[in-house]
C-alpha cells in the first residue's frame, strides 16, 4: 500500500511537471516597447533607455536615457549626449546595468621647439546620472617624462601616477608598473573628472623615442601596453564602461510608490553599489528585461545541459527545472519496493 501511494503520487507529480512552455520563441529576446525604434547600428536600445527620434513613451523621463543616433553615417552610430560631446555608445547591458562608452585619449606632446599645442589635449568628462565603474575600469599613463592626474571637477579629490624612464630598452611589452606605463584605479562615485598631462623636461632626452605622453581611462582589459605605444600610441578610442540605475531612490523607497515603481513580475530589486538609484533584476531561473511587462520569462534549463544536472529525463518547470525531484522519489519506490520482496 506504501508503495502504491509513492508511485501515485510520482504519476500526479509527473502529470503536474509537464514541459512548461518558454516564451523564449516569442519573446525573441525582446528588450525594447512595443512600436518604439530598438536599435542605432550595432547597437540594441534597450527599455529604459530609448532613442532620441522615438516617442517619449519608448524611454523613462530621464535626459540620461535617451540615445542620440546619427543616421547620417553608415552605419548609424549612438551617442549618450549630444554628437558634438563625441561621447559613443557601444554596449548597453541590463542584466549587469552597465554601459560601455567609447572617449578620447589625452596627450600632452612636444617637439625640438617645446610645447607642441597643435597635437596636445586633454579630456573631460562630465555624466549627471552614471558613475564610472570604479570594478571595470583603470586610469592609465603611457610615456617615460609623464605625470598623468585624474582630477574631479568639482574638487573632491585629485590622483594620478607617474611614468619614467630614460631609454626605450628599459620599457617592457605588457608591464604597466610605471616604466613606460603607469595604471592606478579609479574610486566609487565619480561622475566625472579631467585629464592633466604633465612633463618634467618637456621629453627633451627622449624626443626621438618618446615625444608625446598620453593618459586615458579605459575598460580593464581593453588595453595591452606595448613598447611601441611610448613613440606613438595606437589605442585612439578607449572603452570605459559607466554603471547605471534608475532614479535616486533605494528600492524601499521606491516600492512605496506602485505606480513609478518599475520593477515588474519575476524580477528583485537591489540598491546601486555605485552611485544612486536601484536595480531590477529577474529572478533566478528567468532572463529577459526586467523594465518591461512580462519582459522576465522562463529559462529552459532542459535546453542547455549546462543549466541542468539531469542523468536521465528533464522537465522544464517555470523558473526551475524538475528531473531531480522525480528520481528521489522514483528511486525512494524502487528501495521500498526491494525490500518488500
């Protein structure tokens, strides 16, 4: 009797964990409102953010969230603010709320005669509402007579790092310790800064090898220091990546107010760790956009062996997958069932 009451209640559970059924197929991955344009070249317009010619329904009412796309070039390319700010898009990520930026490089160059103003410059930036990502990102120098700052514009702090040295041969492929290279990171909060480029002897020792210093923030990775870049460095248009949340709220804040509140069904919500705002997020076993109604649907663990531990048959189930469930209790049955002969 034992027995039989087992095995009835693996055929209910069994019945009950049908293949569920993924809307993966018919999500396609959506991640932009319905009707609203969802890309600028290669770039994917994610909601919340939206472009700057759709209605301001397709974005949040935030000037932070509307991408400029100039679709004079082929193809079209994306910027975060206006074009004459030459600040670009490349990525935009909602799972991890991140955003990679294309900027410019800083240098500081000379000649026979001294300072040489016509190839010398120095950046700034200034972003209201993203912080740089203080994880992903380092500040670099590159040069043998450099000392490079990183600078807050509005005064808060000041840092920066020094590079030295007085032959070529002294500078290895790869090593940015501050022989030829320097590197140091970059702290939370920080919204904006400039670049200074400073020389000691206006490079008069090493013009032949080393007549420009450059300093550049950039994504940790995308830069690999050669013995090159010293004479003239190639790494034009850096990426950094900037973190993104939405408003200034924590999510207990937040959530007192249904209808601002944007995190929808099968989503968390977490504060931001850089900056100010909070984060949606799908939960665990959903992917998706979770800005969007119904943007959070089901993973099918069954689909990727790597998302599953199943020896024998999986079961999709919303959220989850089931196949472990049903062996216990079938293999629970097959001991019981030993035992009674």
């Amino acid at each position: 009797m034992v027995i039989h009451d087992l095995l009835l209640k693996v055929v209910v559970l069994g019945a009950l964990l049908v293949p569920f059924h993924n809307y993966k197929a018919e999500a396609d991955d959506l991640m932009t409102k319905p009707g609203c344009r969802s890309s600028c070249g290669h770039l994917v317009i994610p909601y919340p953010f939206g472009s700057s010619d759709s209605s301001s329904d397709c974005r949040i009412d935030r000037p932070s969230f509307i991408v400029y796309c100039d679709d004079s070039v082929d193809p079209p390319v994306p910027y975060l603010t206006d074009k004459s700010i030459n600040l670009q898009i490349r990525d935009i990520f909602v799972e991890s709320h991140e955003m990679r930026l294309i900027f410019w490089t800083g240098q500081d160059c000379y000649n026979s005669s001294g300072y040489d103003r016509s190839l010398s410059n120095y950046p700034w930036i200034s972003l209201p509402e993203f912080p740089f990502s203080s994880t992903k990102n380092k500040f670099t120098a590159v040069g043998c007579d450099t000392l490079a700052a990183f600078q807050d514009r509005l005064g808060r702090f000041s840092f920066g790092c020094m590079s030295l040295c007085s032959s070529d041969l002294d500078v290895i492929n790869g090593s940015c310790s501050g022989i030829g290279c320097c590197e140091t990171s970059i702290p939370r909060n920080t919204f904006n800064y400039n670049i200074s480029i400073m020389s000691f002897s206006n490079h008069s020792n090493i013009l032949d090898f080393n007549p420009c210093s450059y300093a550049f923030v950039a994504e940790i990775g995308s830069y690999n220091f050669s013995v090159g870049d010293i004479k003239q460095l190639k790494f034009k248009d850096p990426p950094l990546v900037v973190d993104w949340a939405i408003g200034n709220q924590t999510c207990e804040e937040a959530k007192k107010n249904s209808t601002s509140y944007m995190c929808k069904k099968n989503t968390n919500c977490t504060d931001a760790e850089n900056g100010f705002g909070y984060k949606c997020v799908c939960l665990q076993g959903y992917q998706g956009n979770p800005y969007l109604e119904n943007g959070c649907y089901d993973i099918d663990e069954c689909a990727d062996p790597t998302l599953n531990q199943c020896e024998v048959k999986c079961l999709n189930i919303e959220g989850s997958y089931a196949q472990r469930v049903i062996t216990v209790m079938v293999r629970r049955v097959m001991e019981m069932d030993k035992d009674a002969l």
